[in-house]
C-alpha cells in the first residue's frame, strides 16, 4: 500500500494559487518607488511612445526586509540571467518627466 505521509503536505511548505487573470500578468516598462520608515511602494507603469498620460498597472506594497530580500533575489536572477545569455545592455533615456496629478504653487 502506498504512504499517506507522501500526500500531506511538507509542514514549512506554502501552496500558492495562481488564478488565471493574475498569471496572464501586466506589462511594465517603468517602476517607480518610494518608500517611507515603515514601508516601500513600488508602482509599475506602462508608458506607451505619443501616448501623454500613462496609468499605474499595478502597486506592491513591501516592508523594509521584504524589499531588501527582493532587491537581492533580483540581483541573483539577473547574475543568472547574463550568465546564460550575455549581459543585459542598459540605453541611456532621457528622464521622464511624471506628473501624479494635479499640482499647486505654495
């Protein structure tokens, strides 16, 4: 007879559901991030050429420690990346100017 204890599942593992909607995912060409003593915000934006307003797609929300654990698997994973396919070239752009909604004169 087969084990029981092969079904269950491993006490420190997490199951993770993936609905369809969010696998199909958001394009991002742009991040922006600020944070404050208590949390980061990163705001992915898609900015499309002669388009002159552009909308936030999506927004995490991160403690201190969890954007430092993602800065670094970031930085694995392109390590890993450029390892396996050459190294990711960064062009110089002008810097855009972002304009989160009205503003005022003090």
């Amino acid at each position: 007879m087969a084990d029981n204890k092969d079904n269950k599942p491993k006490q420190n593992q997490i199951n993770i559901e993936l609905d369809e909607k969010v696998a199909e995912g958001t394009y991002s060409n742009l991040a922006i991030i600020n944070h404050s003593v208590s949390e980061f915000v990163v705001d992915f934006v898609s900015i499309m050429p002669g388009t002159p307003k552009s909308k936030v797609k999506s927004r995490i929300i991160l403690t201190p420690q969890h954007a430092k654990r993602l800065l670094k698997a970031l930085g694995e994973n392109v390590q890993r990346f450029e390892k396996a396919h050459g190294e990711i070239k960064d062009y110089e752009q002008p810097p855009i100017p972002l304009n989160f909604g009205p503003t005022g004169q003090a």
